[in-house]
C-alpha cells in the first residue's frame, strides 16, 4: 500500500506539473520567433541565444551530479531548480533590454535541465517500471494538449498587442513558482536510511567528478557510448538549423505571431500529443537503438518538410507536426535513457551524460549555424541539417550495434 501512495502522489504530481510548467514552455518556444519580429533581433543576438541555452548546461551538469549516490539530496535539487528557471521572468516585465531576454531564457533552461536528473531519479525510487513510460508520456501529452490550447491565446494576444509577450511572461512565471509548491509536496522513497551520514568530498573531487564519471561510462559502456555518438550527431542537425529557423520564418515566409504560434504551438503540439502514447508503448517493445533511429528518420522528414516549405507554407504546418511527433520521443529519449542503461545503477550519472552532451554540442553548433547564414540560403542549411540526421540514422542501423538485445 506504501508503494501505491508514492506511485499515486507521484503520477498526480507529474499531470498537475505538466499543466502548470507548459504555459512558459510554450513561450520559451516562441522566444526566438518574438525576438526577431518585435525587437528586430539580429542574426548575431540569435546565435548566442541559441548557442547559450545549451551550452550552460554544463553547469546543470553540476549542479546535477551532486544528488550522484545521495537521496538525500534529490528534493531539494529539483525544488531550488525549479524557483531559480522561473524566478529571472518575474522582472521581465519591468526591463527592456533583449540581452536581459537572452539572460532569462538561459537561466531558465540552464535549470530546467538541472533539475531533470534528480526528477529522474524520483520516478525511478517511487514508481514501478511497468507504469512508468506510460504516465510519463501521458503526462507529457497533457502538457502539450494545454499547450495546443494556450496557442490559440498566445497567438491572439500579441496579434492585438506585440508587447503583450511580457505580462505572459509574467504570470507563466507565477504559474511556475506554483508548481514548485505542488513537487515539494511529493514524498520520496529513500532507499538509504535517515541516520545514515554521507562522506563530504574535497571541491576538487566535486569538480572533477561528473567529468571522470562521463568518461568512465563512454569508455567502459560501449552501447551507452554509441546511443549517446547517435543521439549527438542527430543533435548537430537540430541545433545548426536553429539560428536560421526564426529568419526563415519571419523574413522569407512573412508570418505573423498567430501563424508562427499555430505552427510551433498547435501543429509540434497535437504532433507530440498523438505520438506520445505509441511511443510509450513502443519503448517497452523494442531495443533503444531501434527507438532512437525511428525517432532520427523522422527528424530527417522534419527537415524535408521546411525545405518544401519555400513553395507553400502547408508544408511547415506538417514539418511542425512531424516535429512534434520527434519531440514526444525524445522526450521520453531524454527523460528515461538514464534509467534504462543505469539497470540497477544511480540513474543520474547517465542522465548528466546527455546534459553535458547537449553543453559541448551547444557551445560550437549554433554560431556555425549563425555564420552559414551570411553566404548561405536557409534552404541549404536545412539540408546540412538533414544530412547530419540522416548519417544518425545510418551510425546506429549498423548490424553491430544491435548486439545487446534488451528492451527500456
């Protein structure tokens, strides 16, 4: 009975915070887009704020690795996570400057990522693995579902008044620091007891270690190691088109916020809503390998979509769509990955692996993206775009890296 209250706090918790995490998620989606159209953000001010929220998750790397081994520690990770990604939004509406913008969205996404391990590690203490993919990606289509229904809002709100974007802010963050209150209600089940008393460990030793932890997985995890290779090279083809995408938008196609937010909100949306369930179910059935290049071939679609999409904007709505489809497994790629090769291990460490991944991946990718720009056609940045996902396809239908046969 014990097990069931923790499974049921914890999967109410997951559906309640879905709702009240999406509304600033939902903008975070449309930053790039508002940033180009209302504040004529440059080609240079996109690149580093493409380039900067995933390079500082090296820092959530940090700040993740050190629940590694302690219980003790996930609820205040995650909680302090949550307060400090939504708290810069707060003064947003009294400031007006796009580089305190920049500095928002990057702290917000610094610690949504921070807290993502510790979170993970909760799901895996307090719910049986049998449940776990489903409510999760159930969850996460609620989210989505609310999503698709704020787009008609969001897109609606600035249409009439472009400088609506920071009052939304705003009360998103309110949302935000409420849900913070909802996950701190959450009970955990420790695995160490309560007396027990943790060695305290040098700086230097903090320092290093999340570093010699993500080289002892990549060397000593051979199948970990070539996930992680695939789901890199996938993730240069998403993240060089994403300097270039905001223009494309805005100054090829021409559209407006309600059309921009029906493509982003509505159509990526119902594409994650649809597909969340089939890849939960998926997840339980086949290997990970043959998951993430189902997930990858998509992607490759994805991109097809935007390059049709120079002869009639239907095909963006549908690249969106296909979008959508990608993201409802990558999320549960991202979110559960950790737990399926941790087996009986601490989750965490693995998860911190993808984080740091996504930093160096981050750190290079976007100003290239953002320099192609200069001599480049959006269109032919697309297709490096494309070829990039589908060598992630090619490196992981290999035959050997389908040795290990295990399921999530």
């Amino acid at each position: 009975m014990i097990k069931d209250l923790y499974y049921k706090k914890t999967g109410l918790a997951l559906l309640t915070s879905a709702i009240l995490k999406e509304p600033l998620f939902s903008l975070y989606g449309l930053i790039a887009f508002i940033m180009r159209k209302d504040l004529a953000a440059t080609t240079l001010e996109l690149s580093i704020l493409t380039m900067l929220r995933p390079m500082v998750s090296i820092l959530s790397y940090y700040w993740s690795s050190f629940v590694a081994n302690r219980s003790d520690r996930l609820k205040p990770n995650f909680l302090w996570a949550g307060f400090l990604s939504y708290l810069p939004f707060l003064f947003l509406f009294w400031i007006n400057s796009s580089w305190y913008v920049i500095f928002a969205v990057t702290i917000y996404i610094m610690f949504h990522r921070a807290g993502a391990p510790a979170w993970t590690e909760v799901l895996k203490l307090n719910m049986s693995k049998e449940g776990r993919e489903k409510i999760f990606s159930w969850s996460s289509a609620v989210g989505y579902l609310v999503g698709v229904c704020l787009a008609l809002i969001f897109g609606a709100t600035l249409e009439k008044n472009p400088s609506s974007w920071k009052l939304l802010f705003f009360v998103s963050a309110i949302l935000g620091m409420i849900n913070v209150l909802v996950l701190s209600k959450v009970p955990i089940r420790l695995e160490k007891k309560s007396e027990e008393v943790f060695e305290k460990k040098p700086f230097k030793e903090n320092l290093l270690k999340p570093w010699i932890d993500s080289f002892y997985l990549m060397k000593n995890k051979p199948e970990f190691a070539k996930f992680q290779w695939g789901y890199m090279i996938n993730g240069v083809g998403l993240m060089i088109i994403q300097p270039v995408l905001p223009i494309f938008c805005v100054d090829y196609l021409k559209l407006s916020h309600s059309e921009y937010a029906i493509a982003y909100l509505i159509c990526r949306g119902l594409g994650f809503i649809i597909s969340s369930p089939i890849w939960g179910k998926m997840m339980g059935k086949i290997s990970i390998m043959k998951f993430s290049i189902n997930i990858f071939v998509i992607t490759v679609l994805f991109m097809v979509s935007l390059i049709l999409a120079s002869f009639h904007v239907v095909w963006l709505y549908l690249g969106f769509c296909l979008y959508g489809i990608t993201q409802g497994g990558n999320h549960l790629l991202w979110n559960l990955s950790g737990i399926f090769f941790a087996e009986n291990e601490d989750s965490s460490r693995y998860s911190s692996v993808s984080v740091v991944s996504v930093s160096l991946r981050g750190s290079v990718v976007p100003p290239i993206g953002g320099l192609l720009t200069s001599f480049m056609h959006p269109l032919g940045i697309f297709a490096l775009g494309a070829g990039f996902c589908f060598y992630s396809v090619f490196f992981l239908a290999q035959k050997k890296f389908f040795a290990v046969k295990k399921n999530f």
